[in-house]
C-alpha cells in the first residue's frame, strides 16, 4: 500500500471515485494504484501529485525505496552527489 498516497487523499477529503474522475481513470484501477497492486506509471504520479498539490516525492518516494528493498540508498545517493560535485571543481 502506499500510505502517503491514501493520506493525503484523505486530508484532501476526497473519496476514491473523486480522484479517480479527477485523474480520468477507474475507481478499481485508482484504488489498485494506490494498494500498490497495479503498476504506476509516471505520467500518472504527476497527475496525482498535482491533483494532491504536492510532489511525486512526497508521494512515493517512501514507497519505492521499501519495494525495492534499498534501505541505504539516500546516504549512496548523497555520497555520489558529492563525489561528482568534488569532480566537478576539478574540471574549472
């Protein structure tokens, strides 16, 4: 399940079938969306977090790290970012 997706859906008090016909999609399939049992594509992420008035990574962020079993990524991530802005200052 995506949690952030459900909360904010929920804070926003809309129902399924409400984002659902805001999205111009299913209310099955906006609801397998959001229990992580269909696929989600990125032009749909985007149309959910504008519909939500936030980010796709505020959304599913989370989410994707969890699935894919990746715990440690941000510190990988942030490690890389430095390595290549040190790289970077070299080359001026």
């Amino acid at each position: 399940m995506i949690i952030a997706l459900k909360e904010e859906r929920q804070k926003h008090h809309y129902s399924l079938q409400t984002m659902a016909n805001k999205l111009g999609v299913s209310k099955t399939y906006y609801w397998q969306v959001e229990q992580g049992q269909r696929r989600l594509v990125y032009s749909l992420a985007v149309k959910i977090a504008k519909v939500l008035d936030c980010t796709t990574n505020d959304l599913f962020y989370d989410y994707f790290i969890e699935k894919l079993n990746l715990e440690g990524v941000e510190s990988d991530v942030k490690d890389f970012k430095k390595n290549k802005k040190r790289k970077s200052n070299y080359n001026l």
